[in-house]
C-alpha cells in the first residue's frame, strides 16, 4: 500500500468518525515522535524508529515546544 493510498483511507476513516479532515498520517508519526521524547526515549533512537537518515527531520517531527501548558494560558491578560 503506497502513501497516497494510505492517505485516502485515513482520510475516509477520519470522515466517517466525525474528525477534522486536517489530519494525515503524519500526524501520527509526529504524535508518536512527540509522545516518545516525552517518555524519555532519546532523540537518535526515535530517528531510528521513524526511519530518518538525517536528525533535521526528526525534529520537525517534535511537537514538545508546541504544547500549551497551564502556565502559559494563565499569563493571558483578558
């Protein structure tokens, strides 16, 4: 089964569940490298898992600094 084809049926699986259509399969893998470097698994070994030859690409994959925390939502003034 190529990309495209894996694409598509994520696609159509998150349409029949209701989900935003923005989702793709790498939002998945970013999930997984993001959930892994939580838990401590050090970074050469997710770019491993993830099958990168270059480390570059694996932190684009990180989404640990993206991550809304209590902190920052209380620093809001309204």
């Amino acid at each position: 089964m190529g990309g495209v084809e894996t694409c598509r049926r994520v696609k159509r699986r998150l349409e029949a569940a209701g989900l935003p259509g923005n989702i793709s399969p790498h939002s998945f893998r970013s999930c997984a490298a993001t959930d892994l470097l939580l838990q401590g698994v050090p970074l050469d070994d997710v770019q491993h898992l993830l099958g990168h030859s270059d480390v570059r690409t694996t932190r684009l994959y990180d989404r640990r600094q993206k991550a809304v925390t209590r902190d920052s939502v209380e620093r809001i003034s309204v």
